[in-house]
C-alpha cells in the first residue's frame, strides 16, 4: 500500500506479522527531515532503520571524525583513491544543502535523534560505501572506470544551481541518491551494484532484523529512490544472512590482467635495452626524454595543484622512477611530500565536507590540494607516458 505524508512516500507492508512502514525521503530536504521527526513522534515504532552503514552513522553521532584522519597513513595504505572518491560524492550532496541551508543526510540524523529521544532501537540497514564502490570498480570495464571518474569529477566541479522544488521533485524519479545516478540509470553495470544490488541488501537486512529481533512495528527511512526495489525484494530471500554475505563478497578479478603492469615494465626496459644495444647515444636521449616527458608533466600536474615548489620538485625526480615500479603511482611520493611540508590543520579537516563541494575549496584545503596532487601528478605521469611512446625516436 503505498500513502504520502505531507508528500513524502510511503509504503506500507505486512511481513509475518511485522509491520513495516517505508518512508521515502530525500537527503538534503527540509521537509523530509520534519516528516520523519513528526512520524517518529507520533507513531509507536518499535524499531526505526535507517538507509546507513557503520560508518556514515558513525559521522553523523560523530561529527568530528574526520579530524582525526591520518592522512599519512591514507597515503601508505592506498586509500587516496578512496578518499576522493567519497569526498566527490558527498560533494554534489553538500553543494545542494549549501544552496537550502540543510545539512546532508538531514533524513538520517532527525531519525537517529528522534529515535533516540523515544529510546527506540536503530538498525543499520544499507551496505557499507566501500564495498557498493569496490564492487563498482569491479563490475564495470577499465575503460568505463574512466567515465565514472569523469562523472564524479563533474559532480565535483559543477556550479549548477538546483532550487528547492526540484530537489523535492526528485524523489518520485527511481534514483535520488548521488551525483551520478543519472549516469548509472543508463548503465547497468554501474546501476546494479550502486542501487539495484543495494536495494537486495537492505531488503534482506530488513528481514534478517524480524527475524532475529521480531518487532511488531518498523519505520525504515530510507531514499525515495529505493521504495521500488526495496518493496520488490522484501521476503524474496530464503536466506536473508546469506544474501547479505554474497552482496558483501567483493567479485575477483581475471587473472591475466594482473600480468600487464608486468608485461608493461618488462616491454619497457626490453625498449631501453634494444636502443642501448644498437645505439648508445639514441639510448641516452631515449632515457632523457623519458625522464622529460614524466617528470615534466607530473610536475605541471603539482604545479596545477599550487604544490610547494620541493613538491613540483619531487613530482619531476620521482614520476620516471615511479613509472617503472609496478603498485607504486607517480602522485604517492608528491603527496607524502606535501603533507610533510604542509601538514593539514584541524580547520582542513573540520572544513573538508565543505571545501570539498567547492573548485575554490578543493585548492584552499590543505586535505584536498594533497588529494589533487596525488591526482594531477599521477594523471601527468600517465601522458607523458604516452608523449614519450608517440615522439620519441626510436618510433621513427
């Protein structure tokens, strides 16, 4: 059965004696905040869920998390990449809220206060956001990857204004939740692990809660865009435990892709030793222009980045070095350098949300510029790269 409440939608269904009220909500919308504040308020729920995982929950009753990131070690454990990709995300969300004057996910948190006033139990009931973009990452081609980022770039440096009423429109679309669903709507290798799968997800979630717990009465506050897929899948699993497991299981990857960075390097110095063998001098300038074309480029990235200049400096030494290390990006030595040299400070990173949904922002911050030099550097060395391969001599 589905209703509206002060136009917010609603699905209302019976699972073996549980009944579960769906509330459709927009992210960065005022009213929806007040609809499930008053829905909580008024309604004797006796389990509230919500469309969060650990971790998001855990920003939003701890706002200040993200000042204590370790930013070293997020250069040493790979996780810029990641970092980035979260930051573009809620960028597009924050610029939004900017423009209404509502925080991001206001839904979530007037659920979590409202519960929490009524001592009512919370349930976490939607994927954790490293896995939904890990198993992204895996399910779409190399070559799509590259759209995808220059989806979330996009999110990131768009200055489009979007009033109130289209945000309130949005929620009667079949997805609302991130700067890229309209790209994902027309591809489903990406719309399956970022909405389809996760609908599957908490539907399951739902039902392992009855199960395990057996409330009477539920509230799951969730994205608009999900009613659909979530009304879909509720008690269609079997086993709601094990489809949980298998959405949580990241997918392998082919094994022959792993041999190509090999087989890169290898064809690489095969290039070097042949010149040098046949041409000692055309060996030199093949390794100078090498050292050029990456050092050059990946410095201009640093450069772009308005790195300090001991930074511009590494990215030149390091991207021809770094280029021929398999696991190693030309961006890492230049963002541990410009961490060392300009350590964020507690305003970086309590400003981080908001810097990071503005192009101004993104070079102010000093979390962010760190993020756009691990980026530019590595994205320089990769051309010079292939300016090397198309004019260098031995081409000719």
């Amino acid at each position: 059965m589905t209703q509206h409440s002060n136009d917010e939608p609603i699905v209302i269904l019976d699972k073996d004696g549980t009944r579960i009220t769906l509330l459709g909500t927009a992210h960065v919308s005022k009213a929806s905040a007040t609809t499930v504040k008053n829905l909580i308020n008024r309604e004797n729920f006796d389990l509230v869920a919500i469309e969060l995982c650990q971790n998001r929950y855990n920003s939003i009753i701890d706002p200040d998390s993200l000042t204590r990131i370790d930013i070293f070690d997020a250069i040493k454990n790979g996780k810029l990449p990641m970092i980035t990709a979260s930051l573009a995300l809620g960028a597009f969300q924050q610029r939004i809220a900017d423009q209404l004057g509502v925080e991001p996910g206001a839904d979530m948190r007037a659920a979590v206060r409202a519960a929490n006033e009524k001592d009512i139990s919370i349930a976490l009931i939607d994927r954790d956001i490293s896995t939904t973009f890990k198993r992204i990452y895996r399910s779409i081609p190399w070559y799509q990857r590259f759209k995808l980022f220059a989806a979330l770039t996009a999110s990131v440096f768009s200055s489009q204004k979007i009033s109130e009423d289209e945000i309130e429109q949005l929620k009667h679309g079949d997805i609302i939740e991130t700067s890229f669903n309209e790209f994902a709507e027309q591809d489903m290798d990406l719309f399956r692990p970022l909405i389809d799968e996760r609908d599957q997800f908490m539907a399951a979630k739902l039902d392992a809660t009855i199960e395990e717990k057996q409330p009477k009465n539920i509230l799951a506050v969730v994205g608009a865009g999900h009613l659909k897929g979530i009304s879909k899948y509720i008690g269609s699993a079997k086993h709601p435990s094990k489809t949980i497991t298998e959405l949580n299981q990241i997918p392998a990857t082919s094994k022959w892709p792993k041999y190509l960075p090999w087989i890169f390097i290898a064809t690489i110095l095969l290039i070097f030793s042949w010149v040098f063998y046949k041409d000692t001098k055309l060996g030199w300038d093949l390794a100078i222009s090498w050292v050029l074309y990456n050092g050059i480029l990946s410095a201009l990235g640093a450069a772009i980045a308005t790195a300090h200049p001991l930074t511009i400096l590494t990215a030149f030494i390091s991207a021809p070095i770094t280029s021929l290390i398999f696991g190693v990006t030309a961006g890492i030595p230049a963002a541990a350098v410009e961490a060392y040299l300009r350590h964020p400070h507690v305003r970086d990173f309590s400003e981080l949300r908001h810097d990071a949904s503005t192009v101004r922002g993104w070079w102010r911050n000093r979390v962010t510029r760190i993020l756009l030099i691990f980026i530019l550097c590595t994205i320089g060395s990769g051309l010079g790269f292939w300016l090397w391969l198309a004019f260098s001599k031995f081409t000719t």
